[in-house]
C-alpha cells in the first residue's frame, strides 16, 4: 500500500469512523438532526460502538467499548462546534482539540449534500470503488471497496456497515440498531466531571485535515461541491 493511500485511508476513517463533526447553523453534515447507531465489532477485536448527534451533527458523541488480547478499554469522543475532546474510561484527563477542518466546512456553509460530495471525493482518492446497493437495516446502501481490504456501507453521511482485513487483522462492524430523529438529552454531551481538560495539538490530525482543506478547495475550483 503506497504511503498516499495509507494517508487518505486514515483521513477517510477519521471522517466516516470518528464522524467528524459541523455547526448545524451553517453546515448540516448529517440529513437527519439527531439519531443513534449502534454498531457490533467481532474480528480481531470484540465490542460495541455509539455514534450519537443532534443538530444535525453540531454535537456529536462516539463510545468505542473494545476487548482485545485479554484487555476491555472504554474511549470517547465528543464533537462540540468545532472543538474535539477525546477521554478513555481510566483516563484523569479530557484531551481538547480545536479541528480546523471542521472550521472550515462551517465556514464554507457546506450542505449534506455538498458533505455527501466531499465523502465520494475522498474515497476516490483512497482508491475505493463503488462496487454497488446492498441492503443493510433497511437502508439502500452504496457499496464501496478498497484494493487494500476496506469495504464499506454508506448511507445518508453514515456508514452503516464497515469490514477490514488490513495487516493481518480482520475487523467487522455490524449495525445493531439506527434511530433517527429522536429525542437526545442534553446532558449525553457533557463532559465528564471527574476529569481535567488538556490542552493538545496533534501534527497528526493538523495534517489530515491540510489534506481534507486541499480536497475541499479542489472540489471548489471544478465546481463538485455544488
């Protein structure tokens, strides 16, 4: 796997996995305003994930419950505006972000649609191919694949469904439930209070979204986000 796909991979996740959060006010990510997917995972690892938004995704809470190698570990992350906070259940400390990408698509005032757009894009550019429909929870879903063992189900900004086979290891993620337009408490998005927030900056994630702002400005200069 060329180191070009290895990046856009990793970005892609970081936006389709981790659901990279908008400001509803501006930019609707999600079609839906508010929802809950729950999701298996078996494979090389066991556990469940949540994936929680309201305002059509302006908050937005991930709870990744995983057993692996004999260890159970609990990670959350929490999208508020454009501010990242990620927590592990033994963790003393909340670790907050400023994401500039998502800066950017509130700036750009982005619709669903034009997020759906830049999805596709960035998937292109990760060597996936759209492989056809399939059916998953009752949803008509775009089949996409990759050559480097990532298939996936997308539907309405979410994906549904995802398989991996990528360095000898094998993980599937299965829907177990999708509500969408639901009520969602408030408090579902607090921050925990037995915990102190840090300030961070990661050269990582600063160069996944250079590179998702590049695509972005791309798309704008050919007109594939209108």
């Amino acid at each position: 796997m060329k180191k070009k796909s290895k990046f856009l991979i990793i970005l892609f996740l970081s936006v389709f996995v981790l659901q990279i959060n908008v400001n509803a006010q501006d930019f609707k990510k999600y079609y839906q305003k508010s929802g809950k997917l729950v999701q298996k995972l078996t494979g090389s690892a066991t556990g469940e994930q949540t994936i929680i938004w309201d305002d059509y995704g302006v908050k937005e809470l991930t709870i990744s419950k995983i057993n692996m190698m004999g260890m159970s570990m609990e990670q959350y992350t929490l999208y508020i505006n454009n501010d990242l906070y990620t927590w592990g259940n033994q963790e003393p400390t909340v670790k907050h972000f400023s994401d500039d990408a998502v800066k950017e698509l509130t700036k750009r005032k982005y619709t669903a649609d034009d997020y759906a757009n830049l999805g596709k894009e960035m998937m292109k550019q990760s060597n996936f191919i759209e492989k056809g429909k399939e059916t998953v929870l009752g949803k008509n879903c775009i089949v996409w694949e990759n050559p480097d063992g990532i298939k996936l189900w997308g539907w309405k900004n979410l994906t549904l469904k995802m398989e991996m086979n990528v360095m000898g290891m094998s993980l599937k993620y299965e829907p177990v439930s999708l509500d969408i337009d639901i009520s969602i408490p408030s408090e579902t998005f607090d921050l925990p209070k037995d915990k102190t927030v840090e300030e961070n900056t990661d050269v990582k994630k600063l160069n996944e979204n250079a590179k998702m702002i590049e695509i972005m400005d791309n798309m704008s200069k050919t007109g594939t986000n209108n």
